[in-house]
C-alpha cells in the first residue's frame, strides 16, 4: 500500500510538451536557499521558458522563477537566479555530450517535492519540434479526444 504524501506540490512546464519531443527524462535534485524552498512549498514558482546549460561542468537551471517569500526580510532570494542541478558526475557527462555533438536541449518538465520534503527536478533531454510536428501532434489528440467522446455515450 502506497503511503500517501503530504507535500503534494508539483508545478509543470506545460508548454514544453508542445514545443519538444522528449527524448530521455532525468530525476535530479536542486540546489535552493531557504526562502526559495518555502515559495515552492506555497506553490510560487514557474517554469516557463527554463532551460538548462552546462558551466564548468556543471548542470544550471536558467529562466525558472521562484517568487519571493512574502515573509522573508532582506535574505530573500533572486527570483529568476541560475539554480545548480545535482546530478552523478556519469549523468552529466553523458548528458554534456550529446548536448554538443547532436545539437538536443536540456529542459526542466516538473519540479515537485518528494516524499522527505526535498524539492526534485524533472529534467529531459529534448529536441526542438516543427511547426508540422505540432499541428500532428494536435490533430492526434483532437482525433483521440473524438474516438474517446463516442466510446463514452
């Protein structure tokens, strides 16, 4: 039996879903100060338009935006700060590689809080789709949504 868990936060990038085709998905950790963890915990942040980017080795989230803690004093945090990803050195690596040499990208899908209370990451490996990708892709769930109304009644 599953124990349910009281930290229930998850935020969503949905538009990257639309924008990129996922090709491998990645759980790390990210490294936050106090104030941030407790806007996400308020559910404060947004991931519009993040991205990752490699810098001495390193994995940085940048463009992600945990608001300001409404109870913080002058320790707040930056909102839009770049925000270090925690990964196995392994993971990087090969993650690194294939950045450069077939030209993917690396975006943030989901942050959520797991079940010790720690803030996640869900990061993937992405390539960029067409205009006609897209208007596929939509014409597949349109279609879907249609077979699932007349299977309903």
């Amino acid at each position: 039996m599953k124990k349910e868990s009281k930290h229930n936060i998850v935020i969503k990038n949905k538009k990257a879903s639309h924008d990129y085709l996922f090709i491998d998905t990645y759980i790390t950790g990210i490294q936050l100060m106090g104030t941030e963890i407790k806007s996400i915990r308020a559910g404060k942040a947004s991931l519009v338009d993040s991205y990752c980017r490699f810098r001495n080795g390193e994995l940085f989230v940048t463009g992600m935006n945990i608001s300001e803690y409404y109870w913080g004093n002058i320790n707040n945090h930056e909102p839009r700060r770049e925000r270090k990803l925690l990964l196995h050195r392994k993971e990087l690596r090969k993650l690194e590689r294939k950045v450069k040499e077939s030209g993917l990208t690396i975006i943030m899908t989901r942050l959520f809080l797991n079940d010790r209370g720690l803030a996640k990451a869900e990061i993937a490996l992405a390539k960029g789709k067409r205009e006609y990708d897209r208007r596929e892709t939509l014409k597949r769930k349109d279609a879907q949504r249609e077979i699932d109304r007349k299977l309903k009644f």
